[in-house]
C-alpha cells in the first residue's frame, strides 16, 4: 500500500520516523507551507513549487504545482496529514 505524507512542520520528527519504520519505497512525501523546509534526503519526496518560491529556498525535492499536488493525493491509497 502506498501513502502518502503531507509535513508541514519542518520540526516534527514524526513523520520522517513513521515513513522510515514503513520503508521508504511503501510512502511519498509531500512538503505543504514551512515544510518545504524540512531537510528530507530519502525516498519519493515532493515540495509545492509555490510554497518554495514565496519562502525563497531552493529544494532539491520534486517541485509540484497544484495539480501535481491533485495527481499524488489520487495516485496514493493512503494520505495522512501532519500537522
């Protein structure tokens, strides 16, 4: 099963540890708002163009747009939210 996490918090440990004990190649990260970021160097991990450009940082994520954003939620079984 394939899920995919949304962070927005760059500070919480939690959801890098829980997709670590999953496996990195069973979950997708997904960077919304202040989680652009989060320093996350493993698995499939995914940033809002938009969010990384209004903050000025450069993130060596896959940079999606909203639709991108659409197309993941859809393509997963499973998405939980970190908040």
């Amino acid at each position: 099963m394939r899920t995919l996490h949304i962070v927005t918090d760059p500070n919480d440990p939690l959801p890098l540890r829980v997709v670590e004990q999953d496996g990195a190649s069973s979950a997708a990260i997904l960077l919304l708002q202040d989680g652009v970021f989060a320093q996350v160097e493993r698995g499939d991990v995914y940033a809002c163009a938009d969010d990384v450009r209004a903050r000025g940082v450069a993130s060596p994520c896959t940079l999606v747009d909203y639709d991108g954003i659409i197309d993941l939620i859809f393509s997963h079984d499973q998405v939980i939210c970190w908040h």
